[in-house]
C-alpha cells in the first residue's frame, strides 16, 4: 500500500525542563495521532500506556488502539506488553501478531534467543524477567521477581474475570 503519513509513537522522551514527563509526551503523541492519521496512514505505536499504574495504562492503550481499528481504520503496527490487548482481535481488520523466542536450558543457565521470526497470534508468555537475567541483575532479585510475577498471575487468573489468553 501506499499511504500519505506515517505516524509513530515510539520511544521515550521528555522535556523535564518544560514540565512535559515522558508518560506527557507519550500521550501527547498518542493524541496527535488520533487527530491527524486517517484510513491511508501508517502508525506505529510500540509500548503505550507505561507511564502510569498497570491497569490505567491498559485501559489508555486500549483504548487508543480500538479508536485506531474502529475509526481511523489505517494500517497500525501496535506492539505492546499487555497481553490482554490479543482481544482486539475481535475488531475488524484487527490481526495479533507475535515474534518467536526460546528458551534454552543448559550447564545451569537459562538463555533467551528471540527468533525473530514472526507467527499468528498472541504471545504466550513474557520474558521480561529472564532479560532482566540476561541484564545481569542479582539472583536474589531475579528469584523474588519471579516469584512476585508468579503470585500477581495466580491472582489475575482466579478472578472470574481474570485473563483468558491460551496457554
């Protein structure tokens, strides 16, 4: 396709000397794209909603990318971490997406290699802990991320609205 704007929220900036925070210039950025793109444009929005409270920043991105699908209707690259936004999938156009990773166990270590290899559908899982090993943070706190993580998913999992993605 060929299209008349490309549009992206990618990326964290601020402007801390103009009173603008980086979730400030986020949101600014989301809002300049709901106002400006139309049918024939581009947008690429990676990571929305990070700058404030998990449930509030699930909610923004939700809600921006439904005014994307159902209103603008353009062509959108929207990476995100909220795993939920796979429902999205029941918009029309709405199509979920993920790129492939592994995990290799071996002489008492865990490596994560991303295949880069992209397959329908939503990612199963995250692997925001095992790169936090991969970063070379200490065990200790690797462990009590891990098990922090674990606690929060059994929660969220036992709500009867809990999360409904496949396993």
């Amino acid at each position: 396709p060929i299209f008349n704007q490309i549009q992206c929220r990618v990326g964290a900036s601020d402007v801390q000397l103009r009173g603008i925070s980086t979730f400030m210039a986020e949101m600014s950025e989301a809002s300049a794209i709901l106002k400006t793109a139309d049918k024939n444009s581009l947008v690429v929005i990676d990571e929305l909603g990070r700058g404030t409270s998990t449930f509030e920043g699930f909610g923004l991105a939700w809600g921006i990318a439904k005014a994307i699908a159902d209103e603008l209707g353009c062509f959108c690259l929207f990476a995100t971490h909220f795993h939920e936004m796979g429902a999205l999938a029941e918009c029309p156009g709405v199509v979920n997406r993920h790129v492939t990773a592994a995990i290799e166990t071996g002489h008492g270590r865990r490596d994560l290699k991303f295949l880069y290899n992209l397959q329908d559908g939503c990612a199963d899982q995250s692997y925001g802990v095992h790169v936090a090993e991969m970063a070379g943070l200490p065990a200790a706190v690797i462990e009590q991320a891990r098990q922090k993580s674990q606690e929060l998913e059994a929660v969220e999992k036992s709500h009867p609205t809990g999360n409904k993605r496949k396993r």
